[in-house]
C-alpha cells in the first residue's frame, strides 16, 4: 500500500523531526500510538517495530533476510505534548535497539 502525504506536510514534518532531533519514522510511529490510544481508549500502548542489522561478524557474508520485532512501550497521557510523545518514543526506540539481540533461554 502506498500512501501519499502532501508536500506541505511533508516539509511540516521534517522541520519538527529536525527541531526535536528525531527521525520521520519517530514522528509516525508516535502519531500511530496516538490513533491506538483514541481508539482503544487506553494510555499503555505496546508496539511491534522491525529491526534489522547483523550485529554478528560471521552473519554478515550470510545472504538471507535477517529481521528482528521488537515492542516497544509507550505510556501516553491526554495532556502530552507531541514533541514529548516524539521524545519518549525515541528514548524507547533507542534502547530497544541496544537490547534487541539478547537471546532468550532455551
């Protein structure tokens, strides 16, 4: 599916991605956790997001495709600001991707 977002908007989003130092993915990710809290009328919304980079040495020759779901958390209040929202969900981001090759037991 392919979306098309205005070229106003566009330019919108981008100026506040570089005024709040946080990627366009941040931005749309926030604005995604926000339609879920309208609609299920909760404030603790988890997320799956892909990850995808080969942290090991001997992967990296490996052809094949090599991705990763983390979940993310995401505690939202009515009165939040949306640069905070962008904010937390960098923070959440961030440290989901220094976590995301930790093996679980067998």
């Amino acid at each position: 599916m392919e979306i098309s977002l205005p070229t106003e908007l566009v330019h919108i989003l981008k100026q506040f991605c570089r005024q709040n130092d946080v990627t366009l993915y941040m931005v749309l990710l926030s604005a995604y956790a926000v339609l879920l809290m309208q609609y299920t009328d909760q404030q603790d919304i988890c997320i799956g997001s892909p990850v995808s980079k080969r942290s090991r040495p001997e992967l990296e020759q490996v052809i094949g495709y090599f991705v990763n779901i983390v979940v993310m958390r995401l505690r939202l209040t009515g009165e939040m600001r949306y640069s905070e929202l962008a904010s937390l969900t960098k923070k959440s981001r961030s440290k989901h991707l220094r976590i995301r090759t930790f093996l679980f037991p067998d």
